[in-house]
C-alpha cells in the first residue's frame, strides 16, 4: 500500500554548519580528486573560527558520482578518510549523480540529528577532466536510464534540450531568455577566485578578439554580448536550443563542510549557520514523467524543506540553485516557488535574479560558471552560502541582511532533488 507522504517533519535536534571550504575547481592534470579534497579540507579548517582538532571528527560522508570510471579508483570514501588521517571513522560514500554531495549533507544532517554523533565531515570530489569529453559523456550518461534512454540516443546536453524546447512550447521562451542565464552566472563567476570560469562574458569576447588579432586574423565583430551568444562561430550548438554557454563544463573539484550539533556550534564558530530545513525527492526518469517543464522532485524536496524550517519562499534571501544547463536554474526558480510556474525565464530577462535582484541566485557563478565537478557541486553550493551569509563574499557579496539562504542540487534529469535551507541567527 501507497502511504501517503507525511506533511511535516522535524530533526530530532539542531545541526550547524561551522565550517565550509572547496577547492580551485577547474582541470588540473596530474592532480589527484583526494589533492584537490585535501585543498578543501584545509580552506575548511581555517574557516573554523575558534579552530578545532581534526580528529574531534567522528564521522565522513563524502559524495562522489563516479571515481571509478573517472580515476578507476572506487572505494572513495575510505581513500579520503586515510588521505586525510580520518581512519579508523567510519567514512561513507554517497552516490546520487550530481545530487551525491547534497544528499551526503543530508546524511550527514540526520546523523548529527539522531545523536549518534557530535562532529561530522561531509565533502564531495569529482576528478572528471582526465577523459576526453566524449568519454565523460557517455560516463555522466549512467546517471539516466540506460535501459531505455541512452539506447534511444539521449546524453545529458539532449535530455536538457527537450527539456528546454519543452519549455519554450509551453511558455514562449526563447533562446535569448537561457542566454540571460548564463550572462548573469558569468557576471558573479568573474567574482569568484575559486570558479573554473571566471570570466564575463565580454571578457570571453574581449581575449578571442585579441587572440585572432595576436594570429593576425582579422577580429570578430561583436555588437554586443548577446550578438556574440547569437554567433554559431563563437557559441556553438550542443544539442538545441542549449549551446555551449547555456552548458555546465566538466570540471575537477572538491568540496568539505564541517557539521556539528547546534548546542556546541559556538565552542566552533563565532557565526554558525543552522540548518532549518531539509528535503529529498526521487522520480522517474525523464522518459517516464508527466512533464519536462519541472521536476516533481525538486518541488517535493523544496516543500519538505520549507515545511520543516517554518517558512516559505518569499523568505529566502539567497539561493543556490542547480543549474548544470541554463534552462535547469529556470525550472529551479520555478519549483521552488520563487516565481510561478512559466515566468521563471521572465524573471531571469528581468534580471530579478541578478546580485541586485530581488532573489539573487547563483551568486558564485553557478555550476556554469563555477564549475561542475558533479560529486562536489551540491556541498559547494553550500560553500557560497557559508561566505554570503556571513558576509564573506568579497566582490559578489550581497547587500542587505541574508538571514535565510536555499539550496537545490538535482541528480541526473531530477530523479534526485535535494534542498536545504540554512539560517544565521
Ligand atoms: N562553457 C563555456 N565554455 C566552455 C565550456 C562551457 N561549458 N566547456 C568548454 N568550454 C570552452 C573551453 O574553455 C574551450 O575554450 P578555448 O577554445 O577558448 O580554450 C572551448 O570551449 C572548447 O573546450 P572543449 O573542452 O574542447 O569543449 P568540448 O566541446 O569538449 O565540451 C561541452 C563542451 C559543452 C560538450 C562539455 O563541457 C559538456 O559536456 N558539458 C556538460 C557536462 C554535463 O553534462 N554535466 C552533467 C550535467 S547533468
């Protein structure tokens, strides 16, 4: 029997985050993912106010998509946990496609909760950037339905494709309406040290003009940064209407947090986020669903949270969202109730999601700007949050009083969707 799905749940205690730090993401050949963890797991320790001894942590959860295929290294979790003189804890992996370190969070979440332990780390890697695209492709492909989408020809840049044609059908979208996306996640990258691309989009235009100039070519001419956008030359298709700036990179980074029970958060940090609200979804496959302009689990995942944190969406002041193809972070704004359902690309041509917006989202350039190394993306959402709400972002930070901040990672076509709402007190 089909029981009905409880409308409100409650952690048996408070959780916080007391520390938050992430790695360059990029591609760095010759650097291993448990390197680049390293790296984060240091940025984390020093963000640790008051400090704290690393073996105080009793427990790991570390999301990863796929070392095995990537690095031919699986067994993750304990790798990291020697790498970094964690053994003998207990070090799990958590495998959710690109959702494997929000869902690691969340894991780590209820363990804190149920009491079992005081002090937990949670991370993500991914090391992607050592195959060639082609490879990646077909690797990132396992996160569908093999069974029956990937004989039928579908990759990850063809399923965000339908979706976003699907889109365009039903509301009027146009192609402009994702370039916005991906202009306004290019914008906050550029602020962003850590970001695999942190250039703007008229900085991209302005080193290929000096590049065809330095090899005596004659310069592109571009009137502005949609025209270049618009240029097949210069922004290809990938799979329509999704080009190679509405796209998310393959990328190498790694992502650490440290959690804690909320009562000896202080004894950590002199400004702790607490963890409010958390939710988690799964769904069919894309093939299999009512719709492709929405995923069901984000919209799930994002009440559970909302319900369990006591607030709404007109609260949150600040969200992370997943957007591995520019399309996503529109359907992203629209299932978690930032806007309604078809005005998502509205708000994002009206720039209503921009640093000085009304909901800013994807402040740290988003997975297409930052990077998507996919097993680390959902933690390091977290990570932008961590300096936003603490007033820690430098360039790209926000104005105003971020009291209340969301995250949205998504596995695969959003057969996973997991959400959590962070508050500063
Ligand atoms: N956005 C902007 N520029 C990108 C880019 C991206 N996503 N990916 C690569 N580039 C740039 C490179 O920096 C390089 O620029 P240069 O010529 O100035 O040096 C150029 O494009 C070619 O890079 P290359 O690595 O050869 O690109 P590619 O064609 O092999 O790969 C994609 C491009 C879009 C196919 C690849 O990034 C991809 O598959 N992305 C989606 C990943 C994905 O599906 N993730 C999971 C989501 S659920």
């Amino acid at each position: 029997m089909n029981r009905p799905i409880k409308n409100s749940r409650k952690l048996s205690r408070d959780v916080a985050i007391v520390g938050a730090g992430m790695s360059k993401f990029g591609a760095f050949p010759g650097i291993s993912s448990r390197d680049l963890f390293l790296d984060a797991f240091q940025e984390m320790r020093l963000s640790v106010d008051r400090g704290f001894d690393p073996r105080e942590i009793e427990a790991l959860y570390i999301g990863n998509f796929s070392s095995d295929i990537f690095e031919g290294q699986g067994h993750t979790a304990a790798i990291l946990a020697d790498w970094t003189g964690l053994t003998p804890r207990p070090a799990t992996r958590v495998e959710d496609a690109c959702a494997s370190s929000g869902v690691a969070l969340r894991q780590g979440i209820l363990a804190v909760a149920s009491g079992l332990y005081d002090i937990v780390l949670v991370g993500g890697i991914e090391k992607m950037t050592d195959m060639p695209t082609s490879q990646v492709t077909d690797a990132l492909a396992t996160a569908s339905d093999t069974l029956y989408e990937v004989p039928a020809g579908f990759t990850f840049p063809g399923f965000y494709a339908a979706m976003a044609t699907a889109y365009m059908h039903a509301y009027g979208a146009s192609v402009e309406s994702f370039m916005r996306v991906g202009l306004k996640n290019h914008e906050n990258g550029a602020l962003n040290e850590k970001a695999q691309f942190g250039a703007t989009i008229r900085q991209v235009m302005d080193k290929k003009i000096a590049g065809a100039l330095a090899k005596g070519r004659p310069a592109p001419q571009w009137e502005d940064e949609l025209a270049f956008l618009k240029d097949e030359r210069a922004n290809p298709v990938i799979a329509w209407p999704m080009r190679l700036f509405d796209c998310s990179p393959i990328s190498d980074g790694a992502t650490a947090l440290l959690l804690v029970s909320a009562e000896i958060a202080r004894n950590f940090s002199e400004a702790p986020l607490y963890v409010v609200g958390s939710g988690q979804a799964s769904d069919a496959a894309l093939h299999d669903r009512d719709t492709l302009t929405a995923l069901c689990s984000a919209q799930l995942a994002a009440r559970e949270a909302y319900q369990m944190a006591g607030v709404s969406a007109r609260d949150i002041k600040i969200a992370e969202v997943h957007d591995c193809f520019t399309i996503a972070e529109i359907i992203a704004t629209e299932d978690l109730g930032f806007f309604p359902a078809g005005q998502g690309y509205r708000a994002a041509e009206e720039g209503l999601t921009s640093r000085q917006g009304s909901k800013p989202v994807n402040t740290s350039g988003g997975l297409k700007s930052k990077g998507h190394p996919v097993g680390a993306s959902g933690a390091g959402q977290v990570v932008e949050v961590w300096k936003q709400m603490r007033g820690e972002a430098g360039a790209r930070q926000v104005a105003g009083t971020l009291d209340l901040a969301l995250t949205h990672n998504v596995g695969g076509t959003g057969q996973t969707s997991v959400v959590h709402i962070f508050e500063r007190r």
